[in-house]
C-alpha cells in the first residue's frame, strides 16, 4: 500500500483504530511543521536580535494566537459541515459548501484585516506593552494582522481536503512551506537586518505558498470540491449552517485566546526575563500538545462524516480511542519532558538567564501532569462540534475566559508568576467537567 492510501482512509468503513491514527498522523506531522516554523520565530529573534526583540514577540503573542486561533477554528468549523455531507454522499449540497466557504470567509478576512489594522496599537497599549519594545512588537503583529487572508486561505482549503478525508496532502504542502519559513527568517533578520517585521514577513510567505499549493491540488485531484453552476444558487439553510459552525469553532477560539490576552496583560507587568521565559515555555508547551490537538482536530471530522453516515456507535468508540491515545501522551510527557525542561528553554530562547530560565522551567514542568486533562477536554469540545452542537462547546470557552479574568483581577496579584503558572491547568479540571456532562448528554439525545 502506498503511503497516500495509507493516509487516507475511509473514515466510516475502516477500523477505527486504523481510520483514527492513519488520520490524525499527518496532521500530527502537519502541526508539528506549523509550530516549528512559528517557533522559528523565536528562536532566531531569540539568538541573533537578543531578549528584548525576544521579549517584543512574546509581549503579543497572545494577539496572535487570537488571529491564528479564530481562523483556525473558522477554518475547521466550515470543515466540519463539509465533512457531514461528504460522510453522507450527498456531492450537490458539498460543492455548494465549498462554494459558500470562500463567499464566508472572504468577508471575514476583511473584516479582521480592517479591524486589525485600526485596532492594534490600542490593543498592545491596554495590554500594558512596556515602551521600550511596544514599537517592535507591534510591527511584528501588524504584519500578521495585515496579511491574515493568507491565513484563512490555508485554513479553508486545507480544512477542505480534511473533510473529505485526505489529511496527507495538506501535510505535504506544509513541511514545503515551513522549510522556506525559516530559510526566508534566516534571510529577512541576519542578511537583510529587518528585524522581528521580518520573521512576521517570512510567515506570511510560506502561508501564501502553501495556500496555492491546496488550491492547485484541488482543482486538479479533489474535483468532488470544485463548485459547479449550480453551487452558486446555495440554499440560505446551508450559509446559515456554515456560518453557525464557523462562527461557534471561531469564537470559541476566540474566547480562549481573550482570555489569553488579557492574562497577557499580567505577564507584561513582570520584567523582560520573565516575558521572555513565557514566550519560550509557550513555544515549547505548543510543540508538546501537538499529538493531542491533531487527535482533537481528527475527531472533529471523524465524527461529522459518521453523523452524516447515521453511524452513532462508531463515533463512541472513536471518541474512546481519541481519548485512550491523549492520555497515553500525556503520560509520556509527565515522565520526559521535566527532565530537559531547563535545557529546552535555554535552546529556545538563547539566554543564560537564570531568572528566565528559572521560570519557563517552572511553568513547563508544571502543565505536565495536566496534559492528559487537556487532551480528554479538546476531543470532547471538538466531537461535539462534529456533532453540531453550536452553543455546549462555547460554555467551556465561557468558563475559561471569566477564569483567566479571575486570575488577572484576584489570584496572579496575590501569587505572583505562580498565579500564571498554575491558571491554565486549573480552569482545564473545570473545562472537562462540563464537557463531558455535555457531550454524554448529546449522544444519548442521539441514540433515543
């Protein structure tokens, strides 16, 4: 068997231990290239601009995982519907899927590209950005904000060829772009002297470059999600439908990241060290949770395509599956990662600092024993989108948003960088409750 076939399997026929991790490997690898080539970022600002340009990315990460995060998830939300006609055969309605996504997320993207570029300096002034590196960070994040349609783009198109399950090819085209990402990061920084704009610069180009790429495979492989005339006459159940999803995955994003912002806030009253330690954690808490985002994201369309198929014990026991393996990662990481953890924040941020290194090997240490949380938290929010559930996933987002205010407002004031060290796991144990409530709840309504 070659190894397209092998990742590419029928998502409602096959086993489902083989349709689960066939599925979610490339997306697995796909992240993995995604969080490299934004690690990049920081690991050449890190070693060849210094700690502050370092520190300049991290004041505004958090608005950048808003942007990444609401296209992300506007991107999977749109999947999703595609995936439950797909999983019923139903080809007419999903070429006018397709059709309606691009009119969707063309509106969206100029309005975050407006809002961005009005709105942005306020944003970064509020948050409390010191002086000394608000201009630098906010040449980074505008750039980001400007340039965010290439984003979409990706998103839309890759969250496409997901849906009908081929989650290889997007792999593909992304190791090619990130490969260029951090050749281009080399470039724009140490040749050219642009500063952290030009490792801003160097990520939109290698999202344009893999945007083309999905789109170039489609027209020519995936005809089954090319529009035809028809597709144009779309019914307005199924724009209403689209943006439903879409919205719900991205405001969902959106909450959480708010949340992040405004605990942003907190870390940016801590010296440089500090946010520059944060930064690096992030950097590489985003690299470990990798295995468990991609089962989370594959389970979003593993269980759309066998709702649209009617098939409801399938989707208990994938969810099963996807939890077994979350777990299972999380155990791996508990053990391993505390032992390099010092190590990997100076190999991240390039600083023999020992209050920075002192605090990112806290902070990572730390979320270890909470991974297993994590995982079990983002598959249920994720199948109970894939179920169609608009409103429940939203509540977790709600309950981690008013739980990093609390934080800001009460605990890290009190706490200190502890405060910021232990808010995120925390609000996880309450996240998961509530989501598992939610989603046991959906599928008995389901199977009666």
């Amino acid at each position: 068997m070659n190894t397209y076939k092998l990742f590419h399997p029928d998502l409602t026929h096959d086993n489902i231990w083989k349709s689960v991790i066939a599925f979610m490997f490339p997306m697995m690898i796909s992240y993995i290239f995604q969080q490299l080539y934004n690690a990049a970022d920081s690991v050449i600002v890190g070693h060849f601009l210094g700690e502050t340009s370092l520190a300049a990315i991290g004041s505004c990460t958090a608005i950048s995982e808003l942007l990444i995060g609401f296209g992300t998830g506007f991107g999977n939300g749109l999947g999703i519907v595609a995936a439950r006609h797909y999983g019923a055969q139903n080809i007419t309605t999903l070429k006018k899927v397709s059709f309606a996504s691009v009119i969707i997320t063309t509106c969206v993207t100029a309005f975050i590209m407006i809002s961005g570029a009005l709105g942005l300096k306020p944003l970064l002034r509020l948050l409390g950005t010191p002086a000394a590196i608000i201009e630098e960070a906010y040449s980074y994040i505008w750039t980001v904000a400007i340039f965010s349609g290439v984003l979409f783009a990706y998103n839309l198109l890759s969250g496409l060829l997901r849906a009908i399950g081929n989650s290889f090819m997007p792999l593909i085209f992304l190791i090619i772009a990130s490969t260029l990402n951090i050749g281009l990061d080399i470039l724009f920084v140490t040749v050219l002297k642009w500063g952290v704009k030009g490792t801003a610069i160097a990520t939109v180009i290698a999202q344009g470059i893999s945007s083309i790429f999905c789109l170039l495979y489609i027209i020519r492989k995936a005809p089954v999600l090319l529009p035809s005339k028809e597709s144009f006459k779309a019914e307005s159940t199924i724009y209403k439908d689209l943006i439903g999803q879409g919205l719900s995955m991205a405001l969902m994003s959106a909450l959480v990241s708010s949340g992040s912002v405004i605990l942003q806030s907190s870390i940016n009253s801590f010296d440089t060290p500090i946010i520059a330690g944060h930064i690096s954690a992030r950097k590489i808490f985003g690299l470990t949770i990798i295995p468990i985002i991609a089962l989370s994201l594959s389970s979003s369309t593993f269980v759309s395509q066998n709702y649209g198929a009617g098939k409801i014990d399938r989707i208990k026991k994938g969810i099963r599956i996807s939890n077994l393996l979350c777990i299972f990662w999380g155990v791996i990481c508990t053990i391993l990662i505390p032992i390099f953890a010092r190590r990997l924040i100076q190999a991240v941020s390039g600083s023999t600092s020992p209050e920075l290194l002192d605090y990112g090997t806290r902070y990572i240490t730390f979320m270890q024993p909470f991974y297993a949380v994590l995982g079990v938290l983002v598959v249920s929010r994720n199948s109970l989108q894939g179920l169609g559930s608009k409103f429940l996933p939203l509540i977790s987002s709600i309950i981690e948003l008013v739980g990093k205010i609390a934080f800001t407002l009460i605990i890290i004031p009190h706490l200190g960088i502890w405060g910021i060290i232990i808010c995120e796991p925390l609000i996880w144990v309450l996240m998961t409750i509530q989501l598992i409530c939610a989603l046991v709840q959906k599928i008995r309504s389901l199977k009666s």
